[in-house]
C-alpha cells in the first residue's frame, strides 16, 4: 500500500466493510446505504470521538492510581490528586 491507494481492490473493499461495521456498531443503523464519501466521512468522526475518549480515560486512570497513597510518594500530592480525581468524578455524573 502506498498512500490512501490500497494495493488491490479486496483490500479497499475491506477497509469499506470495516467502516460500515464501525458505524453500524455506533448507532449509524442506515449506514449500509450511505455513500461511499460519507462512509468515509462518518467513519472519520466516529473514531475521533473513541480516540478522545481513549484518552480521557487514560488521564482518567494516571490520576486515579496517582490518588493512592504509597511509600515513594509524599501522601500530600495524593491527597490533592485523590481531590481532583473525586472533582473530576463528581462533574461528569
């Protein structure tokens, strides 16, 4: 493969299928008739969100083992962490 041309057309058909199922596991229950463009397009947004929300949780889960008191760390930056952790918690509910 080089570029956005994919090395043989079963190949780009795939990657087709994949979009169509992504969106269709996301709530797109038209999906299968979408254009090609906006399959493209729906997909793209689709797995932005997943990426940001991969991330939140990553941020989510550094902050919330940095909230555990252990031996190597002063228990006063767990004690602002597990703070902001429970902050965090309590505006997303």
């Amino acid at each position: 493969e080089s570029g956005n041309v994919p090395a043989s057309l079963n190949q780009w058909l795939y990657g087709i299928r994949q979009q169509v199922s992504l969106l269709l596991a996301y709530g797109h229950r038209e999906a299968k008739s979408y254009t090609l463009g906006m399959v493209e397009l729906e997909a793209k947004i689709v797995l932005e969100r997943l990426r940001r929300q991969s991330v939140g949780d990553a941020a989510l889960t550094r902050l919330a083992i940095s909230s555990i008191p252990n031996q190597s760390v002063d228990p006063k930056s767990t004690k602002s962490a597990a703070k902001a952790f429970d902050e965090i918690l309590k505006r997303s509910l």
